[in-house]
C-alpha cells in the first residue's frame, strides 16, 4: 500500500497543459457510478456515511487542489447543503478523523485501477 491515498489520487488527475480526451460510448458513466466499485474496507454495521460519497469529495478536493486529508475534509465541510444531500449525506458529514480513518484503509492500487478504467 502507498504511503499515501492522496498520491494515489493525483497520480490519475489529468496533467495541467493536456486538453480533455475524447470520451467514448462505453467510459461516459458519471464518478459516482465508477467509484462504486471500490470495495468498502469497514463493517456494514458501522457505516453512517456512502463511501462513493466520500470517495467522490476526495476525488474532487484533490482536483480542486487538496493535498491533506485535512484539507480534503474542509472541502467536505465546505459543500453546500444541496450538495452535501445529492451525495447521500443526510446526517450531516463526517469529522475529519472519520474521513482519515477510512481513507487510510482503502486499497490504493485498486483504487487506482477503478479511476484509470
């Protein structure tokens, strides 16, 4: 496992001076939809918060710039109600160590794998 989920998310983040590539028929499903895949590491007992939920803000924040799981949870925190609900937030959202627990016990490599397809 790498030392880091968030290099794990920056090393799929699209470079700076490369245009957009073409998307086809069979890639056009939206983030939510692709991050599903993603095996959930914690006990369906215990689960207050959608993981594709969290995985799409940390997706998100890490394009828009975050570099710390902590600025990954004040991007979070930073989303308006409307958003927070479209997402599947409903209880209100995650405290930062929540979100650094759960992100640190993710599988980078498939991670990776399922952001790359």
């Amino acid at each position: 496992m790498a030392s880091s989920l968030i290099a794990a998310l920056t090393v799929t983040a699209p470079g700076r001076d490369c245009g957009p590539a073409p998307v086809t028929d069979r890639e056009h499903r939206g983030l939510l939809h692709v991050l599903a895949a993603v095996a959930d590491p914690r006990d369906p007992r215990g689960v207050r918060y959608p993981l594709t939920a969290l995985l799409a803000v940390a997706v998100c924040a890490v394009m828009a710039g975050a570099s710390s799981f902590a600025a990954i949870t004040d991007w979070l925190h930073d989303l308006d109600e409307r958003a927070r609900q479209r997402l599947g937030f409903t209880d209100g959202v995650p405290a930062g160590t929540t979100v650094w627990r759960l992100l640190t016990r993710l599988d980078d490599r498939q991670l990776s794998t399922v952001l790359a397809s």
